[in-house]
C-alpha cells in the first residue's frame, strides 16, 4: 500500500480525517472529517488495475451520497433553531435523527444499507480491505453513539445478524467472506453501543485485532479464494492449525479470545433484559460460524488429500514469527486470563 510518498501522506490525512470527526464538538465540523477521511482514502485504494478503479468509483459514489444526505439532515436541523411551533419542531427533529442515523449507517456500510460493501471490498487489496473493515468504521460508529434512535437501531441490528450469516453462506470469496463477516460484528458493536459508551470501543478493538492477525496472513500467502486455503501451504501443519484457529477466533467458538467480546454483550444484554435481542444475535452467529467451520472441518481430517509439491517455509522470516505471535495471543489469550483472574 505504500508504494509512495503520496500514499503515505494520504495514509496519513485518512487518520487526520478520523480524528477531526472523533473531536469535533459540532456536526458540520463532523461532516467535515468524514469527507476529508473520504477523498484522502479513494487515492489509497486505486492500484491501477480495474477491479480497484471500480471499487474506489463504488465507494466514492455511495459515501458521497451519504455525505449529502448527512449534510441535508445537518441544515436542516440548524433551521430548527428558528421559531416554530411545538409539534413541527417534535417531528422534525425525530426526522432529523433518522436521517443521519441512516446516512451512517449507509457510511459503515450496516445492513440494510450493505449492498455495496461486499462489492468493494472485492476490488481491493487486503491492506486497504483492512483499513475499510476497521478504521473507516470509527468515525460513523463514534457519529452513531451520539443519537438516539433506540428502535430503529435493534431493527438494523437484527437485519445485520439475519443478512450478514445467510450471506456468508455461498460465498468463495475471501474477501467476500470478511465482508459478511465485517457487517456481523458491526451488528454486535451497535447492539453495545446501545448498553455501554465504552463496550463497543472495546469489541471494535478485539475485532480489529483479529481481522488484522488474519489478513496479514492471507496477504503474506496471496490468498483469495476459498480453494486456495486447501491446496497451499498445508504441507505445514502448524500454519494450518494457525489459520483456522485465527477464523474460529474471529468467528467467536468459545476456547478463544474472539468470543471474550460475545460474551461481554451477551451479559450486557441479559442484565438489560434484552433477551429476545440476545437470542437472535446469537443464533444467527451460529450460522455465521458455521461457514468457518465449513472450511476447516475438510482440512482437520485426517484422510485430508495434500499436495505432492511442497511450500517450503523459512522458519526465520520475520512475516512467520510475527504470524505465529498474532496467532498465540488470539488463541490462547483467553485462556492465559482466566487463570490470570482465577489466581488473583
């Protein structure tokens, strides 16, 4: 991704971006970052191949849709400082609300308004893939937490867990795959976003943690496509057992650290009596952790069919050690801290 100077320093006005709109204490200064993290992150995502010239059109097209509607809504609700009757200023404001709310969540890319992420996440690298999973979200999740718009937030929640796991199910694409995935740990964050300010911060921080320990090893491997995953570079087994250990953590099975953020809404959820919410979201990520294990129950079998030819992997390379240490700590790190916790 930083081929260049100017990729850097794009990089670079991405996070500027980010920050004035976390900072900001008015929703025109908010806007504001928004569409500077946007035209600073389309340059990022160009490579000069097609797929990425689409996927930047793409993503430029529904955020700069988006960013009008946000702005419309911003206007309009300046307006409503004038003079007005009692009952006018009730609706419009509630309008107002749902306006931005749905500008935003169009923004991080939650269903319903997901049609185009998948889509665009098809046409970029892994790095920028990882960059539009985890730090493009902080800006509309951090605008989101600021409205209120309870009922039609448990709507969208629920919408992102049922779209989100029956979507991942035909899907042979990788990226594609994240994707889905991405749209079902954004319906969790929201769903923490409604119990605790903090919560959500600390499951975007745990999902980013995963998705990065994996997408740095399918761009080390050059991986992007599912058939690719059973006939690479299992002649090691200990890279096999990583990876699929990593989209078990991400996919939230309980001996790893994926499911300790899971948990911590779940029992956010239970003590709100939210527990219609909780049921859904879990069962529908049931599913969505059926389309990983889909993928690893073929390559844990032991009559597995391997290759002839052999990948022959330099146990030195700093790429491998740093693959094996992202891959220990969401792994085992569950484990590690309830011993920690049971002892102290």
């Amino acid at each position: 991704m930083f081929n260049n100077s100017s990729k850097i320093m794009f990089f670079f006005i991405v996070m500027m971006g980010t920050m004035i709109t976390v900072s900001s204490n008015s929703w025109l200064s908010a806007w504001m970052g928004l569409e500077i993290n946007l035209l600073s992150f389309i340059p990022l995502m160009s490579n000069n191949n097609l797929m990425s010239s689409e996927a930047s059109l793409k993503y430029f097209l529904i955020q700069a849709l988006a960013s009008a509607v946000l702005l419309f809504a911003i206007i309009l609700m300046y307006l409503n400082n004038f003079p007005m009757t009692q009952y006018y200023m009730t609706t419009t404001f509630n309008f107002n609300n749902l306006i931005i709310l749905s500008s935003l969540l169009l923004k991080s890319g939650a269903a319903p308004f997901h049609f185009w992420f998948p889509n665009v996440m098809e046409g970029l690298s892994w790095m920028n893939s990882l960059m539009l999973m985890t730090w493009q979200k902080i800006a509309p999740l951090m605008l989101i937490s600021y409205t209120s718009q309870n009922n039609l937030i448990i709507l969208v929640i629920i919408i992102s867990t049922i779209v989100s796991s029956l979507g991942g199910l035909n899907q042979t694409s990788l990226r594609k795959l994240m994707a889905f995935s991405s749209i079902n740990h954004l319906s969790w964050m929201l769903a923490a976003m409604q119990i605790n300010e903090s919560l959500w911060l600390i499951y975007f921080s745990f999902y980013s943690f995963l998705s990065f320990s994996l997408v740095f090893m399918f761009n080390n491997f050059k991986m992007f496509h599912i058939n690719q995953l059973f006939n690479y570079f299992f002649s090691s087994k200990l890279l096999k057992f990583i990876l699929f250990f990593n989209l078990l953590s991400l996919g939230g099975l309980p001996p790893f650290i994926g499911f300790l953020p899971k948990w911590l809404v779940i029992q956010s959820l239970v003590m709100n009596n939210q527990y219609i919410l909780m049921t859904i979201m879990t069962v529908m990520t049931l599913i969505t952790l059926f389309f990983y294990l889909r993928l690893c129950f073929a390559a844990f079998m032991l009559n597995y069919h391997e290759n002839n030819w052999i990948y022959e992997m330099n146990i030195n390379n700093f790429n491998f050690k740093c693959t094996l240490f992202f891959s220990f700590i969401s792994t085992f790190s569950l484990i590690i801290v309830s011993i920690i916790y049971f002892f102290i």
